[in-house]
C-alpha cells in the first residue's frame, strides 16, 4: 500500500508553517526500515510566538464545539488510523481501535461539561473549577492522535490555551488532528508544534505555561517535573511500566496464552502498559511456556498496514537495536518468523527476570513456588502502572490483585483498554504522577475557586 504523507507544519496564532529546524534523527519506514527524511522541529522564534499567544489567549470552549470537533473528526478516523499504523509500525487493525478514542475524548470532555464538572457547590457555597493557564501537552510516538486528543480534548474544556508538541518521530496524525481543531476554536487557543526532547524541555522550562501533561518515559517525566517544581506548577506524567502478569496455579492454559500473547505483542509491545514480566508457578513453567510460544507462533507478523497483520515492526531501527541488545545480554528464546528486511523483531521471552522497562516485544519469565513469593516478585520492581492476573478461581485472582501494588490490575484480561471508562488511571512509584481519566484529566487542567457568604460553619473567638 503507498501512503500520501501529509506535510509536516506547525500551526502558531493561527498560522501554518514548515517547521524550520532539522535534527539529527531521521523519520523511517518501519515497514521497510527506509529513511524518509531528517526529523524536524519547530524554530525557537517561533516557540517563543506560540508561548506569548498562548499568556494573552482566552476564550470558553463550549461542550457543542467540543462536539462539532468529533464530528468532524469522525471521517478523518481512517485516515488518522493508517498514518498512526504507518509512523509507529502498529498494525491497522489496532490504531484504527484505538482511533474511537480521536473523536471520542471530544465527546466525553463535553459530556463531563454538561454534567457539571467544571462546579461542586457545597450548601450554598460555590466551588469553582476554573483554567489555570496555557496548558502544555507532550505526547509519544506509540499512539500519537488517541493521547493527543485525550489531552488537548480536556485541556479545552477546561478553557486552558493548549500548545500541544508530539514526538518526531510519529509527527503526521498531528497535522491532520490540528487542521480539524483549528478550524472549531478561537486563534491562539491550540497550537501545534514539532520537536524532539530539547523542544519539549524549552516549552517546559517557561513559566508562562501553567500545568504540564507529559506521557512518555521515567527519564523524560523527571526532565517535566524538575523544570516544574521551582515554579510550584502542576504536572501529569504517566510514565513508564515493568508490568507482572502473575499467573496463579489454577490458570487456564489457553487463558494464560491468549493473555500473555496480547500483552506482549498488542502496539507490538511498545506500550508503557505490556508485560514485563511473567511470573509463573514453578509446577507449570514448561507447559505454560510452550502454549504461550504455540499462541505467539500462530500470530502474522507483517506491515502495519496491511489488515491481516497482528503484530508489525519497531518504530524505527534505532529502537529494534536496543531491543536486540537487551536480547544479545540474556538468554532467551524468540517465537515467530519476522520478514527480513524493516524494523521487526520477534516476540521473545527472558530466561529470567527483567528489572527494567524493555519497550518491545520482549518480557522476563520467573517461577514461584507459594503465592506470597508471586506478590513479592510483583512488586518487587520501582514501576507502579499496571498488573495482570490469570486464575480459574476469580475471587481468588482478585484477592491476589488487590495485594498488587499498581494503578490497575486486571483479572482474566488483557485488553488495552481500562477496565472502565470512568474509572482513574492512575501511577505508583516511578510510573507517573497524578491520575489520568475521563474526569481526572479535565480536573488536572483546573484549580478550585471557593466563593461565598460565611455562614453556619464559621467559628468566632470573640
């Protein structure tokens, strides 16, 4: 399939230009490894406009612009999903899934609006959750138009001015997504900008922008929250995940390898929310292993756009070698035959534990022998996102959950998707800070403004 690529531009007070600056790192085909051009970045003077545009832009965004935006997104879906698939190598069958997320964060945002969000009033006394400024969001390669929208979707209800900079490495969805929001908001209230961490750290670093909402990873969050706390200014990062499927004794098999087969290859295991690290009964290593290796043995590992592909390349080739390096370290072993040429590299598990976020297709195997020892194993690493347990005995399986220290766990599943639309997404240790959601996000672009007559709950010491 030819892909046309939309031109790369940044859109600042409500013009569109190329961005003016080239780097050193180079945008691929991941399908084909082939390079395609430098990546770019947005000039400094330009910056500099886009952060003066964002300090004097005001202006409310009603729950039906926020809904006109989806609409409008909704026939740019397919278009969005294919770009997505063809900058990240994740399968179309995938991006397009994850593309309800485009349109639909727009929805939810004016939904939350409607339903009174933006007020708690407490007997009589007004609480108001007001914008508290030009809000900055910096979004990853992995699935570049879904986080963008989540973000900039909330940050508009909220009434913040939104300078958004995706990754460089993922930069095309963007422009597509920019040109529908440009079109539906006052100028000045969402800008679009190019650029790779230096870019980031320059918005960051500015005391103009009034709260920070970062996905990406742990080195990347300190960067965010350092440059944050001398000016004591709110930030949202949802950083990386070493994440523990504890498989207790009485898992099914089949369960167990549909589980394990999705979590490590699902965005091709480049989600800070696949497995890590499976952690198995002693008894059942060898059985296990084997369904799960005839599961990811059945899986088509191909392009990305291709609609028949469960699994496709890396994102880029630099990342396909520090995948391998971490493979040419340990003893492992690979399931699944990957094309010859492009950015693939195939599923494959550790003959141990693994301590650190791999990024890929690639998790540790550790066996238990009591059920206290796969708690310990589960928690026993800094991350916090997310945790995974399969047994036959729910009740059970979700009494061993709740002793797993994470964000969220899930039992008998393995979806990309959270368990709940509403529910928080939240981050322990050096996975994030702060919540993500439906509603906790809007939240995070506001501060509380408490008005009222003193009353009854007054206390005078006359």
């Amino acid at each position: 399939m030819t892909m046309h690529l939309p031109a790369i531009r940044d859109l600042i007070d409500d013009a569109w230009e190329t961005p003016g600056t080239e780097l050193d790192g180079t945008l691929e085909d991941p399908a084909t490894g082939q390079v395609l051009s430098r990546a770019v970045a947005t000039t400094a003077d330009r910056l500099e406009r886009a952060l003066a545009v964002s300090d004097h832009a005001a202006g409310r965004i009603e729950p039906e612009t926020l809904e006109a935006i989806a609409d409008d997104l909704e026939p740019c879906l397919e278009r969005i999903a294919e770009l997505d698939a063809f900058a990240t190598g994740v399968p179309l069958r995938q991006t397009r899934q994850l593309g309800a997320i485009v349109a639909g964060s727009f929805r939810l945002a004016a939904d939350r609006i409607r339903a009174g969000a933006l007020r708690a009033d407490r007997d009589g006394v007004e609480v108001h959750r007001l914008p508290l400024g030009p809000a900055l969001c910096l979004v990853p390669w992995n699935a570049p138009a879904p986080m963008a929208a989540h973000k900039v979707a909330n940050a508009l209800a909220a009434g913040c001015p939104v300078i958004l900079k995706v990754s460089e490495s993922a930069p095309y969805s963007a422009v597509i997504l920019a040109e529908v929001i440009a079109e539906r908001v006052p100028a000045g209230m969402f800008q679009l900008v190019h650029g790779d961490a230096d870019t980031g750290a320059r918005l960051t670093a500015d005391a103009r922008i009034k709260a920070v909402s970062f996905t990406g990873g742990v080195a990347g969050g300190r960067a965010v929250a350092g440059a944050s706390a001398p000016l004591l200014r709110p930030c949202q990062l949802e950083l990386g995940g070493n994440n523990p499927l504890v498989v207790l004794p009485d898992a099914d098999t089949r369960t167990t390898a549909r589980m394990a087969a999705e979590l490590l290859t699902t965005l091709n295991g480049q989600w800070c929310r696949a497995l890590g690290r499976l952690i198995v009964p002693a008894a059942r290593a060898g059985e296990l292993r084997e369904a799960i290796g005839k599961e990811l043995a059945t899986l088509s590992i191909g392009p990305p756009l291709d609609p028949g592909t469960d699994m496709g390349p890396l994102v880029h080739s630099r990342h396909v070698a520090a995948i391998r390096a971490v493979l040419d370290r340990s003893g492992h072993h690979a399931y699944g035959l990957v094309p010859e040429s492009g950015n693939y590299c195939a599923p494959a598990f550790l003959d141990g534990d693994s301590p650190e976020e791999i990024f890929g297709p690639v998790a540790g195997v550790v066996t238990y022998d009591r059920i206290e020892d796969a708690v310990h194993i589960a928690n026993a690493v800094p991350y916090g996102l997310e945790g995974y347990v399969c047994g036959t005995d729910t009740e059970f399986a979700l009494a061993v959950a709740r002793r797993i220290r994470a964000g969220e766990v899930k039992v008998n599943g393995s979806s990309i998707m959270s368990l709940h639309p509403m529910t928080p997404r939240p981050a322990w240790g050096i996975s994030g800070l702060g919540e993500e959601g439906t509603s906790e996000t809007l939240q995070f672009f506001t501060g509380a403004r408490v008005v009222g007559v003193e009353g009854r709950f007054a206390l005078h010491t006359s």
